[in-house]
C-alpha cells in the first residue's frame, strides 16, 4: 500500500449531524417511527431533535451515511485517500462537522447554502434498533454547478473511484449522474449504496437511472427486500436479488458488475457478473465476524462502516474475499462505538 494517497476515492451524499439518543416505544409512538428505519421528516416530526436533546439525553455526533463511510475507509487507507462533497449551512453544526472529518483526516469540498442549516438526523435507539428520522435542510440544496467549479471538478478528475449514497437520489440526481458519465467514460469504478428501503420503493426511476453505472451495488436485507417489490421480482430471496443486480445492463462493458447484500448477523451475500452482459452471476456468501452481545454499543452505522472498510479494500485493488473482509472487519469496531465512529488510538486491519 503506498503511504500517501492522491484522493483516489470521492464521495458524494448529504453531510448531517446525527441527534442520538437512547429512547422508548412511547417516543417512537409519539412521532409514528418505526423501531428500525430511516425516513425523511415531514412537519409533525420538527419537534423531535429538541425532544431528544431535552428529553432523551442525546448526543451531537457527525452522520451523514456517505460520509461515515467516508471517515471509514481514510481510517483504513494511507493519509490523503478520500474527499466528501454534499452541502452544510453556515452555521455551528457544520463546524462540528469540520470538526469532526478533521479528526478523521477526512478532506472536504462542502458546498455552503446560504440559508439552510445543516442537515440534522434524529435517531432513536431502542435496543440494537435505530430510527433515523431527517430533515436534510442544506444537505437537500447540493447542486451540480457545485460539483462542475473548476476547482472541484479537478478533483473529480483525478479520483478514481466514486461512491455515492442513494440517499443523494432525493437530492440532486444531476451530480450523480455527472459522476456516473466520469467514471463510464475514462473506465473508473462507481459504486452506489441503496441506503435505505424507501429509495428503491419511492426514488425507484432516480435509482434507475444509475443502475447502468454501478460497477458496485451494496445494500442489506431490507433494501433488497423494497427493491424486489419495487421492480416486481415476486419473493425472490436475497440471493436472487444480488444475481438480477449483478445481471443488469451495463454502460461500461469492461467491469463485471458485483452486487453485495449484508444481513445483520446473517453471512454477507455477493453475487458477481460472469461477464459484461450480467451472464448469470455466481453467488458466494461470507458469515460475519462473531461479536459478543454485551460488547455492542449501537448498531447506528454499521452498514456504512461495512461500506467503507470492502470500498477501503477496492481502492487498495484487493480481491473481492478480502474486501468482504474488511467490511466485516470495520463493521464490527463501529458497533462497539457511540453512534458511526471508529476506535481511537486507530486499529489496523
Ligand atoms: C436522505 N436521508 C434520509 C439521509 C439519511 C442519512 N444520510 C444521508 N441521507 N438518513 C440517515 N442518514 C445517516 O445514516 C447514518 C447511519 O447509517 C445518519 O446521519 C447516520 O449517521
């Protein structure tokens, strides 16, 4: 591995300050969440980050999925590996983000909305349950003239992989489909996160429309599950759903696609494309790393630390067993953390 890297990995998706806090089946009532989902807050949820902070003794911690994953893989790679790009207010919550990707060692080209305020998330752990509810705020004004400023758009030149949240797919479909068209064009790699359920049930023609550029599709259970249903694939199981992911057109012929699906504590599924026109993709599947009950914290970013230890392991060209690997591995340090964090002094995989 070399010892510092040139930003190979870009990121891109919506910087958001997560209000976490330990709650109860009357304040998931109260506000109509589920124990275990992430959606995006309508007007009766407003009073929801006060009530944690007042009420529920939350915490301020830097989120944003993307940009978890983000921190994640620079914990991995060599200094200087990875930048972020989404959209933050002028205001004290974007500091503490700063704050925060500093510490990482993360760099970020945010782009800075005049009027809104950072993005926040309010999440209600109710045992290894997490309800994410959030009001994007700033996070929902990225815009790609953004992304096309000469001083950006070198830097995503010079990237060579790109991963993108689908939780941007609510936000500003331009940019990812400007990062799409980069990486097809010069034969780098794009990955896309399916995120969360609702973006395959409600941003199903967003998602889409990327679908011909992923190099690399991640997702759990659930997302397989709303993206089944959402394109008429009848009970197909996760399995099935990683082989029809793996199989979809392609715009760049050279990568076959790899589509991978995390299921809690159940073994990580991985379907790959035999060949450019998807074939029929072989399945393998890898059990997690074991952790003792007692030993997790919360499970709030286990996906996207999973994201970024196998995405860490892509950057490095490492095979594809090995990537699985170190998003395990990453995944099973973040759960013994507060909320999406990674252990200080720094643990090397
Ligand atoms: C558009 N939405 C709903 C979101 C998010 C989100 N990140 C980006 N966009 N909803 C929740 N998150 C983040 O997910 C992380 C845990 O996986 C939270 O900020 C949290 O850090």
């Amino acid at each position: 591995m070399a010892t510092t890297g040139n930003f190979q990995l870009l990121c891109l998706e919506n910087p958001l300050l997560d209000i976490q806090g330990v709650g109860d089946e009357a304040l998931l009532q109260k506000y109509g969440l589920k124990a275990n989902d992430a959606i995006l807050a309508g007007p009766q949820h407003m009073p929801l980050y006060e009530d944690l902070l007042q009420n529920y003794d939350a915490k301020l911690i830097a989120g944003g999925a993307a940009q978890n994953t983000a921190r994640g893989v620079q914990y991995i790679l060599p200094p200087n590996s990875v930048v972020y790009i989404g959209c933050v207010g002028k205001d004290k919550y974007a500091d503490i983000l700063k704050e925060a990707v500093r510490k990482a060692g993360l760099r970020v080209e945010y782009r800075y909305d005049d009027e809104q305020p950072t993005g926040r998330c309010g999440v209600v752990i109710t045992g290894h349950n997490r309800s994410m509810c959030t009001d994007l705020a700033a996070a929902n004004c990225y815009k790609l003239d953004h992304l096309k400023q000469p001083d950006v758009w070198a830097v995503v030149e010079s990237a060579t992989v790109f991963y993108v949240g689908g939780y941007h797919l609510t936000v500003c479909v331009p940019a990812i489909m400007a990062l799409c068209e980069e990486a097809a064009s010069k034969d780098k790699t794009f990955i896309l996160s399916l995120s969360a359920p609702f973006i395959p049930q409600f941003f199903k023609d967003q998602l889409d429309q990327t679908a011909p550029y992923w190099d690399y599709v991640i997702g759990n259970e659930a997302e397989a599950e709303s993206y089944a249903a959402s394109h008429n694939l009848g009970s197909a199981s996760v399995s099935d759903v990683a082989k029809h992911l793996a199989a979809l057109p392609k715009a760049n012929p050279k990568r076959p696609r790899v589509a991978v699906i995390t299921q809690g504590t159940g073994p990580t599924v991985v379907a790959t494309a035999s060949g450019a026109d998807g074939g029929t993709p072989t399945i393998k599947e890898f059990p997690v790393h074991a952790i003792a009950e007692d030993q997790i914290n919360d499970t709030n970013g286990a996906g996207d630390a999973f994201a970024g230890g196998f995405v860490a392991g892509v950057v490095d060209g490492k095979p594809l067993e090995t990537c699985v690997d170190m998003g395990q591995w990453l995944a099973k340090l973040s759960i013994q953390e507060l909320g999406p964090s990674y252990p200080f002094p720094k643990q090397a995989y």
